[in-house]
C-alpha cells in the first residue's frame, strides 16, 4: 500500500514572505516549505529536510503523473538540490525511484494518479485554511481553480462511467465544499452543484438522477472548459 502525504514545516524560512502578493515563482518555490512523505511496506523516499516547496511538489506530481504514458520516464527535480525522484509507467504500473534513497515502489497507475489529485486537493484546502488572505493572490486563485475544474470534471466523469457511486459523489462534493469554499468561479461551482444532487432521492427513497443525467452534466461541463 502507497502511502503519499506531507507535513509542514515550522522552520521558519518563508517568515518574511508577503503571501497576499506572491507571484507564481514565490508560491512554488518560496513558500508552503516541509516533507512530502511517499512510502510503500518496504521503501520510502520521504524527506526529513523541512525545505521541500510542497505547493510546488504535488503539483508538479500531479503533471507528471497523469500525463506519463507507457514506456515513458519522467523525472522531479527538488528545488536548489541534485535530489530527484523517477517516474516510470510500464503498462498498468508506475515505477518509483529516487536518487537519494534505494529501493523501487510498484503502484497501478489509476491508483497512483487519484491519490496524486485528492493529495493535491487536499494540500491546497491546508494552505488556503492556514493562509485565508490566499483568497485575494490572483496567481493563486487563477492556478487553484484551473485544478479544481479539472478535478470536479473528472468525478463526475468516474460518477457517469459507474466507478463512484452517486452517494459517494454527493458525500465527497459536499467535503469538498467545506475545504475550499467560495473560492471558485460560476462554471466550477456549477460542476460541483452536479456532484452534490446526485445523491438526491425522491419520496420514495430513490435516486432523483440517474446516469443519463450525468452524461449530460458531464458534457455540459466539458464543454465549458
């Protein structure tokens, strides 16, 4: 079992950093410092260095992972360090490896990319919890949305092809609507209003929608984008 998820770090290194006006290079390389932790049974290439720029690690994982295709390599790069981390799909699987510590970690690769998209989710409603004034960085707000229009796309992709539930759905939209609030734009908000009706039942205890309704909110939805 992969274990992936991070820590933050008190170290104190981005103290003198103005969060409300930070460009793009400064939220990916300057601030939100700490660990990442990515691990399996048997190997882990988890840092213990406090420096790591988490905001710009998962979502540089997130890029790499779903975009590698089979037979593909991609590589990380830790900022200002020789340290790397390899990505090689094989089939189904994805290899890891790092250059900093032995060992290889064998995941599926559907598995690999929903645990790198909910990490990442997760990781931007933790900053945006400890940092409110984020709510009014433009640079923040224009990559953050862009993510999580990509990501309410692709749960209701998964609701229409039968692989989550419309009560797992409904249940996940409605988490999500506690982490990142209103911080979204009218066509994301919409995709997320879909993922939440479609736990609603009628008077007898039924499914109000059904998957030729998620078929149509999912071409609405790409549509848009």
């Amino acid at each position: 079992m992969l274990k992936l998820d991070y820590k933050f770090s008190n170290s104190g290194l981005e103290a003198d950093i103005d969060v409300t006006s930070a460009d793009i290079t400064g939220l990916h390389y300057s601030l939100f410092l700490g660990d990442i932790i990515l691990e399996d049974r048997k190997t882990s290439f988890s840092t213990d260095w406090e420096w790591v720029p988490l905001y710009d690690f998962f979502f540089a994982l997130y890029g790499i992972v779903s975009k590698l295709e089979d037979g593909q390599l991609s590589t990380f790069e830790f900022t200002e360090s020789e340290a790397t981390i390899n990505f090689e799909r094989r089939l189904s699987k994805i290899y890891i490896t790092s250059s900093y510590a032995d060992g290889t970690i064998e995941v599926d690769v559907d598995e690999f990319i929903s645990l790198t998209e909910n990490k990442l989710d997760e990781a931007i409603d933790d900053i945006l919890a400890k940092h409110p004034v984020l709510k009014d960085n433009f640079a923040f707000k224009t990559e953050t949305s862009k993510f999580k229009k990509r990501l309410y796309i692709s749960k209701l992709e998964a609701l229409a092809k039968g692989e989550i539930t419309s009560r797992e759905a409904s249940e996940w939209a409605e988490s999500e609507e506690l982490g990142y609030g209103e911080h979204r734009d009218a066509q994301t908000r919409e995709i997320l209003d879909s993922l939440q009706l479609a736990g609603a039942l009628n008077e007898n205890g039924d499914p109000l929608y059904g998957k030729d309704d998620y078929r149509d909110w999912l071409k609405v939805a790409k549509d848009q984008e």
